[in-house]
C-alpha cells in the first residue's frame, strides 16, 4: 500500500483555541513543508473578522 501524501490537520483561531468553530485543511505528509506548522488568516464567523488561525492536533475520536 502507497503511503499517504497528505495528512489532516485543524485550524483553531490563536486567540481563542477553544472556540466552536474552526477549519479542516491538508497539508504534505512529507518533506520540507510538513515540518512547519501553519499559521493562516481566515474568516471567523463567530467573531466576524479575519483572524489568524493555528495548526493544532485532531481530537481523539471515540469508538
């Protein structure tokens, strides 16, 4: 089996990491980019402002 190209990351808002909403982006699996964390300016609409947003983990999952 090929090994995966991309993996998913979640975008929270840096100044509150604990808001209910934020985004799923991909990101490369493998090589230069992978090793940064990204750090992007998108809209939030709880706020209704462009902020920057962080990288974070996924939360665990439940079985």
């Amino acid at each position: 089996m090929a090994k995966k190209t991309h993996i998913k990351v979640r975008l929270v808002p840096e100044t509150q990491p604990d808001s209910s909403f934020f985004y799923y982006v991909k990101k490369p699996a493998g090589g230069e980019k992978a090793k940064i964390k990204l750090k992007v300016k998108k809209y939030n609409p709880v706020t209704r402002k462009h902020e920057t947003f962080i990288e974070k983990k996924l939360p665990p999952h439940s079985k």
